[in-house]
C-alpha cells in the first residue's frame, strides 16, 4: 500500500511541475525563461512564462 502511495505521489508531481530557467545578467537583472541551446558565447532561450 506504500508503495503504491509513494508512486502515486511522484506520478503527480512529475505532472504538475514545471520546469523553467532564470538567469541572472551581469547587472543584475533576470529574466525567466527556457533555455534551449548552451553555446560557447551564446544561450537560446525562449522567453516567457506560460511553458
């Protein structure tokens, strides 16, 4: 019975999570969004909240 509890628990919350990135700019400001691509000199992102 605990294990199905425990399973049922971590099927919702994989269900209801989401994920998303924030980052942090050199002057301080951030911006929330989802990263795509990490590059040498650059990151894809997707801007926004609404993933």
């Amino acid at each position: 019975m605990k294990k199905l509890l425990l399973i049922f628990v971590m099927f919702l919350s994989s269900i209801l999570s989401n994920a998303q990135d924030v980052i942090v700019k050199r002057d301080g400001s951030t911006v929330i969004c989802k990263v795509i691509e990490v590059g040498i000199n650059e990151v894809k992102r997707i801007r926004g909240t609404g993933f």
